[in-house]
C-alpha cells in the first residue's frame, strides 16, 4: 500500500456485461481505495468505458455486485450514482455554450426555491475553485473558454453535486500538454482534499505520471492490478496487448528528395470573415514525413479538404511534383498520384454498407484491371482483394461481408490497402491511427515509415503529438488556420510544440529548410 | 422515408444478392449455409407481411359481415381461374414495372423522384404527337421514334427537378410533386386546345359531343399485343385484353438494369453514393453528376409508363388517360426493395389484387376499397418487415466478425 491510499471505497466484484455478440465485461473485480488516484488502461473495446457506465449506473450488469464503503449497493441510474457520491466528467462535454459557468454547473442542481440568486451560486463556486485550486472565472461565458477550461467546468459540477469519487473518462484525450500539466495539478489537489479519481485512459506516460494504481483491462476481462511506481510503460502495454510492444519506430534514414508536395499560401475561407485555413505554406519532399500538429478544429480539416480537391480554397496553389493541381476534383488529384486517408474513416473513407471488396476498389473501380466495357471484371478483383488481404493482415471472415462488420483497426486496413496498393506518390494521412488499438496503431505507423522509406512524400495530420513526433521528419504547427511554427522534429520537446499548439509563442520567419 | 431505411434498402436484395464468390456467380444459392439461411430469411419476409395486411383484410371483411376464406377464395378463382385475368393482370402490370424501375432506380441513389407520374404524362404526350403527326413511316421506324420521343419527354420534366436539386439544392420531392401539377394541367390543355383532332365526326347527325383527344395514332406506331407469342405456348388470350410486348420491354429492361447496378462502374457508383455520399466524393466519384444522370435515367424509364395504355389500347390520347401510374410506382418499388425483379413481382401482385377487387366486388359483394386497405396495409408492412430484417442480418454479420 502506498501512503496515499485508504480504505476501500468502492469495490466491484464479478462484473459481467453481455452486449449482442460481446462480453464487454467478463467477471471483472476491481477494488478502488479512498483518496487515491486509479487509472484503468486497456486498448479500445477492452470495456474500460463499459465498467465505469456501470459503475455510474448508465448500464446494468448482467452478473456480480458492485460495493460502496462496504455497502453493496444497485445502481440503477446516474441519479442513483450521484446521491451515492459517484460522478463521471465524461469524454464529450455536455455543456451549454451561451450559458456562465455557474449556469451550467447547477444546469439540472439548480436550488429549490422561488428566486434564483446566481450571485450566491457563483460565490458558492468560487469558494470550491479557491479549494481545488482551479482557475476559472464563475460568471464567465462558456462560450468564450478554452478546452481545458471547459473540462473544469465539468469537473466542478461533478464536485458540486457533492462527488467523492470522480470517474474521468478520457480526460486528456482533447488537451494540450500544458493543459494536461493543470489537470494533473488539479487532480493532485483534489486527491489531497480527500476526493478518489478513477482516470480512465490509453496513453501510459499520463498514467504512470498521475496514478498511483493502475489496472489494466484486456478484451473484457480484468488482467490485474500494479502500483504505479513498481511498473513501467513496456510493462502495462504488455498487460494490455498480451505481448511485448515495440515503442520506438524504425525510422528509415532517406535522404529527402524532390518536393513532391508543395502548398503555397492556401486560403480556405471560414463561415464569418476570418478564414479557416490562412496562407498556409509548406513543402513535402519525397522519403520525408511532414506532421502537421495542432489543437483540433484549428484548420487541419479544412487545410486537407483544400488539397484534397473536397473544398474550395479562396486562393494558393498546391503543386504536385510540380505541376500545379489546384482546383483539380478528387478523381484527377487521384490520378496524379495522391493517396488518402481520411481523418473519419467512416465519413470519407467506407461505404460501411458495402462489401469490403467493393471498398477495397472505391475509387479504383473505373482502372481497366478492374472495369471492362462490359461491366466489372470480379475475378481481377476477386483475386486483388485476397491479395489486399493478404498483404495487410485483414483479418475477415467473408470478402463479401459489409465492410461495417470489420473492427475499427480491419477497416483502417482495407483503406490502407486500398491507398497504398496504387504506387502513390503524395500520401495524406489524417490521424490515421485514431481510435485503433495498439496492434492496428503499429501496422499503420510501420505502413506509414514503409512508404516514407520507399520516397514517398508523406504529409501527416494528428492530433496526437507522440504520434506525429515519432514519425515526422518535420513538424509544422497550426493554430487559428495559420501554420505559426515549422521545427525539426527531433530537436522540439513536447512542451514547445504546446507553446505553439496554443498560440503563446510563434516563429518570426521561415521554419528549418525543406 | 427516413434515411435509416435506406441502408437497408440499398443492400443486397432479396431475389438475387451480389455474387462475388465464385459459386454465386455460377449458381442461383449461395454456398456458404449462412448466407443461404440470410437469403431465404429475406424471401421469406415479403410474403409473411403480405400474410399479416391479408389477416388485417379478414378483420375488415369480418366486419362488414363476409366471410374472409369465401372473399380470399373468390379472389383467386377469379384471378387464376380465367384466362382473361391472367391476361388483365399482365396487361395491368406493364405500365407498373416501367413506373416501378423508374422509382426504383432513382431511389437507390437516395433520390425520391416523385415525379414520376408527371413525366409519364409528358413522355405520353410526346409518344402521341410523334405517334399521330408522322404518317407513312414504316413500323419498324415509326413505333422506335415514339418510344424514344416518350423517353424524350419524361427526360424532359426530370430535367429541371434534377438540375435543382444538384445545383440549388432544391429538394427533389417539392418539385417533382409540384411539377406533376404543373405536367397535368400541361398536358390538359394540350390535348384541349393545342392539338385536339378537330377532326372527329361526331354521332349520327351531328348528334352526341366529340372526344377531347389528340388525333389517332398512326396504325405504325401501334404495339402489337403478345398473342401470337403466347398462343406458341398454348395459351390464347383473349381479343379484348391487350397484353403487348411492352411486357417483355419490361422485363428485359428491369435484367438490364439489374446488370448495371450490380455488375458495372456506373452502378457500383449509385451504390456507393447514395450509402455514402462523402466518401464516394473523397474517392474520385462526382456525386452530384451521378445523382443528375440518374434522375434523368428515371425520367427516361418514366416517360414509358404510358406507352401501354397509349399504342396497344387507347390508340390516342385523351383527357381521360389513365392517371397515378406514378404513384403505383412508388409503392411498387419499395415493395419490390428497389430491386429490379422485385419491381416485376410487385407489379404482378398490384395487377393481381386490381383483377382480384373487381372479382371480388362482383361475385363477393366486398367493395373493391377493402382491397385497396389490405394494399396500404401491405406496402406498410414489408418495408417494416424488411427493416427488421435487414437489421437483423446486419447484426448476426456484425457478431459473426467479432
């Protein structure tokens, strides 16, 4: 036991939960001290969410008992759960935009009586940010807050409704590091007034920082518990994969060749006057990575959309090995030898209804390998798509299943197939790795640094940073649309691109030669 | 309909699913026992609801005091039992499947061509000039140049809904309803007052009032009926049913269109718009083109709907031609799953029920309304029943790949 941890506050014992062909939680257990900081890792659909829901009484359990101090207690509903001292700050903040951080707070809690006096509230709020140490104005418009400002807000009203133990689902997932760095100071502050955290997460540096337990879920079951300071990152993700895990990425050293993407000022006008994306320049060479990192909603969309022929820019040009392709139709950009994988693969990327060979020729179907005067030529793309799945590991059962009944990480591959099997040149990945489990995340990276090694351009949009400083060769940072800063990728720490990210600091001139 | 019925709808349909395995290519039944179980669940489901609306039938001939077995019993005698409905029935459904496949093809690509009823009056009309004002054509040019001119039409009035809707945005359902209104009142006074044959001799002595018609239609320009063909197999219609080889056009053309959804570029790109318009984009395909050549396909087959009734029966056009054909058409298509030999089949069973109202209203006493009841109640239930269906299969797929 670390000094920090007391006795057991809440503790779930034989958690099973059933969804149409899953065990999201197969007879997990899963004790929680008093005041202490309990992260639960675990890859995507290892029921992480599903046991906190329970937890928090959004589902029922199928089988086993959840205690509360040593009481056994139903949770019948997140009513329930909050009278009980349980509250959840969810991934989505679910807050009203015009309203004052005080409205939203007591939004559902207001007090019982005639009058609303929102200045005695605002006090009330005050007071519990001077106690926890947040920074945050009680009558400030929502509106005008910054993401991790928001998050407070959602803290603040779990801890208003008289929570003591808080259940953060993802908390990091949309911050910065900087405003990673307050949450923790936050959290720390909380810990030390008595309040327990469960902190639900993927990404294990955060966890190994902030928690002083973790547990680790693998495909619905519970694969154990470890102190965080007696365990290490190679450790846990073992834990949660079921086998070593390869953290550094061979990048291969290719001398950058010719530009091979080049954008040139590109303006892509917003709703009101100011534009989304604001002359925006770079160079993408052939057997480079260029990472494009920035808070999301800051033009990376719209910045893609641009070169991608999807939106119309207001002025610019982008060059492809030279030749100039603004305004070109996705089609043609195709045939000049630009790939694409889309930020939302089920948006841009599938038609989840159709089969997955359909999906593996999107776009293709018109090749004369694949169309002949007569109609489609199924054999060719018969025997193309068992190669694709072949060649990518995509794991199915039936070619002609909609690509809608594949895991997150299999459909990624059939667009990677798909992408990648017709010798691109420029490839665009936007944040190809979202969402996917570890496994599916290192076949995509490995695929990624393959066709850089090959001498390809690779422009790549995350909005995770580890990614796209482990694999950018180069790293141009938007914010407001702009591009304020283009560095080396292996001489910025973390923390500066966070600088950048959030518009506190911005390179005077041009970044480090293409 | 909502766009949580149009996956459904877009996916494979009940007769025939996509084949890409080899042994679906080859052979009627999938291999795999599954797909088998999934194929006959989805055959299954179309005659399970018409099942259910006839068992909603029965409450209603229960209560207007008939007996359902007699009334049931009665339809089918009729239906079945005489040759000229045989022949009634066919004759009925040709101008349902064009306004079925119409329907049909604009509704794979998530486009609700309502129009369809507006544009078979214009392709009429078009028909009927071309059909009267060329004389001494030969057969063999005359009747070509009056399809085509009815193509032609129904090409016509699509034209502007689909160029709203791929340019302004404008919704296709608003202005094909209202461009129907607009193609009735059109074709009125066209036959009224533009071309009315004004010469007509009328009655006996300048007695009785002429029709309020086009001229006739050139002897060339007529469609022969299918006796001949049919009476090879033994089976002799009788004169006064005109069953025509627009049937077989029909038919071939519901084959040919079944080919081209499923089996060429042009139709993967129908499906792959209207299941997901921004990735299709995103993959090269214009989707706003592809929807505008779509509708006007459904323009094209639209403008047939008439051509039945207009050179195998009526031989001119007159202000009492046939009306809601269109709209058949909708009905038609959803109950057939917007798959082409589903259209065939729903056709058949409107032309089926129309003969059988009229057997039953005679011979059983039933109003033929009661019928019309059970064909709402049908149309209402398979697409119910087809949702459940497909979600259901969408599922049982979703677990077997996890």
């Amino acid at each position: 036991m670390t000094p920090s941890t007391g006795a057991e506050i809440v503790k779930l014992e034989g958690i099973t939960k059933r969804f149409p062909g899953v065990v999201a939680n197969d007879r997990v257990d899963l004790t929680v001290n008093a005041g202490e900081i309990h992260a639960i890792v675990g890859e995507n659909g290892a029921g992480k969410s599903t046991l906190m829901k329970i937890l928090y009484g959004l589902y029922r359990p199928d089988a086993g008992s959840i205690y509360l101090r040593g009481t056994k207690q139903s949770i019948d509903g997140p009513g329930r759960a909050v009278a009980l001292g349980i509250g959840m700050v969810h991934q989505h903040f679910m807050l009203i935009p015009a309203f004052t951080v005080t409205e939203n707070i007591i939004l559902g809690h207001e007090p019982n009586r005639a009058i609303l006096n929102l200045k005695q509230v605002g006090t009330h709020i005050g007071e519990l940010c001077r106690r926890y140490g947040f920074t945050l104005d009680p009558g400030a418009c929502v509106a005008t807050l910054s993401v991790g400002e928001q998050q407070r807000v959602e803290i603040l009203k779990v801890l208003y409704r008289g929570a003591d133990v808080l259940i953060l689902d993802e908390p990091t997932a949309v911050l910065v590091p900087q405003e990673v760095a307050e949450l923790f100071n936050n959290l720390r502050a909380l810990k030390a007034a008595g309040k327990t955290i469960i902190f639900i997460s993927h990404k294990l540096d955060e966890v190994l920082e902030i928690a002083d337990r973790v547990s680790v879920l693998r495909q619905g079951r519970m694969v154990g518990t470890v102190e965080a300071a007696r365990t290490d990152k190679r450790a846990l993700a073992e834990m949660m994969v079921g086998r070593p895990v390869l953290f550094n990425l061979a990048k291969t050293d290719v001398a950058p060749g010719d530009v091979l993407l080049d954008v040139e000022g590109l303006t892509v006008p917003g709703r009101g006057a100011r534009p989304v994306v604001n002359a925006a320049s770079f160079k993408v060479r052939a057997g480079e990575v260029y990472g494009i990192a920035g808070v999301e909603g800051n033009g990376q969309t719209e910045l893609i959309e641009a070169i991608m022929g999807l939106r119309k820019p207001s002025g610019g040009t982008v060059r492809l090995q030279g030749q100039p392709v603004t305004g070109l139709t996705p089609g043609e950009l195709r045939r000049h030898g630009l790939a694409f994988i889309p930020e939302d693969r089920h948006k841009r990327g599938l038609v989840l209804p159709m089969t997955i060979w359909e999906n593996l020729i999107l776009g293709f179907h018109r090749d004369p390998g694949f169309s002949r005067p007569s109609g489609l030529n199924l054999n060719s793309i018969m025997s193309h798509a068992n190669e694709m799945k072949k060649r990518f590991d995509i794991r199915l059962s039936r070619l002609d299943n909609p690509v809608l009944a594949l895991s997150g990480g299999n459909q990624q591959k059939v667009i990677l197939a798909r992408e990648f099997s017709h010798d691109p040149k420029v490839i665009i990945a936007s944040q190809p790795s979202r969402g996917l489990d570890i496994g599916a995340t290192e076949f995509v990276h490995q695929q990624i640094l393959e066709a850089q090694g090959a001498g390809k351009a690779v422009l790549l949009v995350s909005a995770d940073l580890e990614e796209v400083m482990s694999l950018a060769n180069r790293i141009g940072v938007v914010y407001n649309g702009e591009i304020v800063a283009e560095l080396a990728a292996d001489q910025v720490t973390p923390q500066e691109l966070g600088l950048y990210m959030t518009g506190s600091k911005r390179q005077s001139r041009e970044g480090v030669p293409a | 309909m909502s766009d949580t019925t149009t996956p459904a709808a877009g996916r494979s349909p009940a007769p025939a699913s996509p084949a890409p395995g080899k042994g679906r290519r080859l052979g009627l039944l999938p291999a795999d026992p599954q797909a088998r179980r999934f194929l006959r669940l989805q055959i299954a489901t179309p005659f399970l609801a018409i099942l259910f609306a006839s068992f909603i039938g029965s409450l209603i001939m229960l209560a207007i005091g008939k007996n359902p077995l007699d009334v049931y019993f009665e339809m089918f005698a009729f239906s079945f039992g005489r040759i000229d409905s045989v022949a009634t029935i066919l004759f009925r459904a040709t101008p349902l499947i064009f306004a079925g496949l119409a329907c049909a093809i604009s509704f794979r690509i998530n486009l609700f061509n309502i129009g369809v009823e507006g544009q078979s009056l214009i392709g009429a009309v078009l028909a009927s000039i071309v059909g009267f004002a060329f004389k001494g054509l030969p057969a063999y040019i005359h009747l070509p140049l009056v399809i085509i001119a009815a193509m032609v039409g129904g090409v016509l009035w699509a034209w502007l809904p689909a160029y709203l809707k791929v340019k302004r945005g404008v919704h296709e359902v608003i202005s094909t309803i209202m461009l129907n209104y607009v193609a009735a009142s059109l074709v009125h006074w066209l036959i009224a007052d533009v071309f009315l044959d004004k010469s007509q001799v009328v009655g006996v002595g300048g007695m009785g009032s002429p029709r309020v018609r086009m001229p006739l239609i050139q002897p060339s320009a007529r469609i022969p009926t299918m006796h001949g063909f049919f009476a090879h197999f033994g089976i002799n219609f009788p004169s006064y049913v005109y069953v025509n080889w627009l049937l077989f056009v029909g038919i071939a053309l519901a084959a040919v269109l079944y080919y081209v959804i499923w089996r060429t570029p042009f139709g993967y790109e129908i499906r792959a718009v209207a299941q997901n318009p921004d990735a299709a984009e995103a993959a090269g395909i214009n989707a706003r083109r592809q929807m505008f050549r779509t509708f006007l396909i459904s323009g094209a087959i639209a403008g047939l709907v008439g051509l039945s009734d207009l050179l195998a029966f009526f031989g001119y056009l007159d202000i009492d031609f046939p009306r809601g054909r269109g709209f058949d058409g909708i009905a038609v298509a959803l109950l057939g799953k917007n798959d082409p030999f589903g259209v065939i089949l729903g056709a058949l069973l409107f032309g089926f029920l129309s003969r059988g109202a009229e057997g039953v209203q005679v011979f059983s006493g039933v109003p033929a309304e009661v019928i019309t009841i059970i064909q709402g109640v049908m149309i209402l239930s398979i697409v119910v029943a087809y949702e459940i269906v497909s979600r259901y299969i969408r599922v049982q797929k979703k677990k077997e790949a996890q």
